[in-house]
C-alpha cells in the first residue's frame, strides 16, 4: 500500500514515515572525546584529581545532564506530535504549543478537582491520574478544530499555506481560550514527593563536596517519555491504523486507490497528535510551572527540533529534541565552578550565553540546519 520496508525508501527515494538512519555520529564524537581529553589530563595533574574528577561530573549530572534529558524528552514529545502532523496531514501546525497548553490546562482543573475530592496518587503527583481527563479534552478539542476548519480545506485540496494560516489563527483562538479559563499567571500543580535524592542526602553518602538532586518529576518524565515512544512506533509500525498512515503520508494518491480512508487517517492522526501534545505539556508543567504564554515561547524549540531530526521522521524528531534540548542547557550554562574542579581558574563565569538568550539557541540551530542540512539528521522532508 505504498508503505516501505524498514531501511528501504519510498516511491520518489525519500524516507517513510518513522524509517530514516542517522549518520551524525561524527558530531559527537568531536564533541565528546575532547571533553574527555580535558577530563583525563586534569585528573593526571591533580593530587586529589579522582575527587575533585567526581564532584565536577556530578555537578555537571545535575545542572545539564538530567535537565537536558528532561527538557529533551519534553521536546521529543512535542516534536513528535509536530512531525507527526506535518507527515501526514502535510502542514507545519503552529497551534501545538498552545493545544499542550490546552491539554495542560486539562490536567490541572482535574488535579484541582481530586485535591478538592481528597484523591491523591500517594508519592506521585495527583496529575498522573487526571491525565486520562486532559487527554479526553484535548482530543475533543482537535477532532472540533478538525471538522470545524481543516476538513474543508481537504476537501477543497487548499495548499499547505492556507492550512497554516489556519493553524496560525487556531493558535491566537487556543491561546485566548486558556488565558480565559484558567488565567495568565504562573502556577505549580505537582504534589506528591518532591525530590527521589536529595543533595545534603548525596553529600553524606559519597562525602562529596558536590550533591545531586533528583526530582520525582525528572524521573516521571523519563519513563512517560520512553514508554509513550515505545506505544508510538508499536501503532505506527504494528497496527493497520499506524500502516495505513504511512501509506497515506508516503502517497497520498496511492493509498486512497488502496481503499484507505483518509478522514479516518486524518481522525486517528489528530486524536495521536493531541495525546501527545497533552502528555507533553502536562510534563513541561510538573518540571517547571504552568504559564500559558511559556507554551507558546516553547513552539520555536519544538519546531527547531522536528526540523533538526528531519520534518516527517518521528525518530528525527526524539533526537531533535535532545540536540536543542542540550544545545540549549549547555550553552546557558556557566562552567566556572566544573573547571576549577578539572583544575583551570578563571575570573569569568565561562558562560557561553545568558540565560535570556535561551530560546536564541533554538533559533540559530533552525537556521544553521535549514541552511546546511535542510532535510535534517534523518533526512526528512524539506520545508
């Protein structure tokens, strides 16, 4: 039906949907080895080099590493949702930040609600058991949107521009409707146990002069994220939905002669796509706070890493989001005190960017990939 075979390309030599091979392997490597070339001469000049070798790794653990793979895996999600629209429904859908937001906004008024009913999950935040609610309401949300404004276009075979124009006003309408119901302020709905390890808890353990801190929330959203991967490509490569969507993102035309709905497609596509914007946001709302416009702020990351990891390609966009979501932690980070443990003194704080440049990270690795890698490290589709 127009699908293709693991490893092999589509009609046209591009890759289908969820089947690409990553041959970036090189960056990392120049990346990586002489960092730990830093790491080895230090520890060769140092008389307490093992030590102070240790507390450097777990302050970077605690202050990149496990931020950096928490924020990745809340980009992932983000990003699959995004390449998962764009392969299929054929258009960049700008309202996902805001239906995470949407989703988020979900979760929370039911979380406040089992709080009021005295319903907890124990150790683990109570937005875990209203997460089934969120995702209910945000898959109203989308199959109305849907119906209401982009099944007319389809049926008229409007250009990808015109969807996302629409897309761009379902933005503003998503966006107004959260700051309308439950307002624009920040506001924190995690309970349960806070922290898994505690730094005074580490310091005494190790006698470390460094602590690591491990939240509950960063740990949740590590497993969430894996398990839901795993759920993903299982439909997309197992059951006749996920195959008759890759048969319909690889050619349209081929898969409609198949006999393939592609209302049901487009049906199952957006109920898959706001599953995971809602899990998502829920995720990025635990880590931090919930903050309607910071959902908004989160479209360039979530877009930069769908076209990092190659537009369409739902592997591409995992990875994607852990390039930007490290690229943008490591670059904001100030490595002062990690150095003075490897044994170089400096008076700056060797920080690369400010914090408030954040999100510029995002953008300029947008630009730096469209201009030198357009289909991106999976080799998607171009934009």
């Amino acid at each position: 039906m127009g699908t293709a075979k693991h490893g092999q390309l589509s009609q046209g030599g591009k890759p289908a949907l969820g089947q690409a091979r990553f041959k970036g392997w090189r960056v990392v490597l120049l990346v990586g080895l002489p960092l730990l070339l830093i790491m080895v001469v230090s520890l060769a000049r140092q008389e307490d080099g093992a030590t102070n070798l240790l507390n450097a790794l777990v302050r970077l653990a605690n202050f990149v590493v496990i931020p950096g793979a928490t924020y990745g895996a809340q980009l992932a999600l983000g990003a699959l949702g995004v390449t998962l629209i764009y392969g299929v429904m054929r258009f960049a859908d700008f309202a996902h930040g805001d239906t995470m937001a949407f989703g988020a906004m979900g979760v929370i008024l039911t979380t406040r609600l089992l709080q009021h009913l005295g319903i907890s999950a124990g150790h683990l935040p109570t937005a875990l058991l209203a997460l089934p609610f969120g995702i209910l309401a945000t898959i109203g949300l989308a199959l109305i949107i849907d119906r209401s404004i982009y099944r007319f276009y389809r049926q008229q075979r409007a250009a990808p521009l015109i969807f996302v124009i629409a897309s761009i006003g379902v933005m503003f309408v998503t966006n107004g409707l959260v700051r309308l119901i439950i307002g624009p302020g920040d506001q924190h709905f995690a309970d349960g146990t806070r922290f898994i390890i505690r730094a005074q808890d580490f310091r005494e353990m190790t006698g470390l002069a460094e602590g690591l801190t491990l939240r509950t929330t960063q740990v949740i959203t590590l497993v969430v994220a894996v398990v839901v991967v795993l759920i993903l490509f299982h439909i997309l490569n197992r059951t006749a939905m996920g195959k008759a969507m890759r048969a319909y993102a690889d050619n349209e035309d081929l898969a409609l002669l198949s006999g393939i709905n592609p209302e049901r497609v487009a049906l199952w596509t957006w109920v898959i796509a706001a599953i995971l914007a809602t899990i998502a946001g829920t995720l990025y709302g635990l880590d931090k706070s919930f903050k309607p416009f910071t959902y908004f702020q989160l479209l360039l990351p979530i877009f930069a890493s769908a076209i990092v990891g190659g537009v369409g390609q739902p592997l591409g966009a995992i990875a994607g989001g852990f390039v930007v979501a490290f690229s943008e932690v490591a670059l904001t980070y100030p490595y002062k005190t990690i150095l003075r443990y490897l044994g170089f003194e400096t008076d700056g704080l060797v920080q690369f960017l400010s914090t408030d440049y954040k999100f510029a990270v995002s953008f300029i690795i947008l630009v730096v990939v469209l201009l030198w890698r357009p289909r991106g490290l999976f080799r998607g589709r171009i934009l």
